[in-house]
C-alpha cells in the first residue's frame, strides 16, 4: 500500500514563479534608482532657469511697476531665505 502512494503522481502545487523574493526586488530598486535620477535632472535645470531668467525679469517689471515701493521693499528684505 506505502508503495502504491508513492507511484501516484501529486497534483500540482500552487508554486509561486520565484522562489527566492530577494530576486523580484531588483527591478524595483532599478526602478526607483531611475525616478531618483530623474529629480536632479529637473531640478537643477529648474533652477538655473528661476534663478538666471524668470525672477530677474520679475524684479525689472517691479521696479518698473513700483519704482519708490519696490525698491523701498527690497532694500528691507533678504532676497533668499
């Protein structure tokens, strides 16, 4: 009888594709190495552009705009934090 259920084929099992997880998490930290790049690549093209275009025109339409109360206000605060 002990041999008989030996010769029976098993059923299939639910195996799940990999076996090892550690395998499947690769891909994701390739994944969130790429979007972490993508933040430098941005931001620092981003900022060059505020910094050397968009807020010097701002400041010259001010001061053409307010002449005495802009460059009164200016004179008051800190440009950067």
């Amino acid at each position: 009888m002990a041999s008989e259920d030996r010769n029976e084929k098993a059923e299939p099992a639910m195996v799940p594709p990999v076996a090892n997880p550690g395998i499947i998490r690769p891909p994701f930290v390739n994944l969130s190495a790429i979007v972490s790049l993508w933040l430098p690549v941005t931001l620092v093209p981003a900022e060059a552009l505020m910094s050397l275009v968009v807020i010097p025109r701002e400041e010259r339409y001010l001061e053409r705009r307010f002449p005495s109360e802009y460059l009164a206000y200016k004179a008051s605060v800190r440009r950067w934090l």
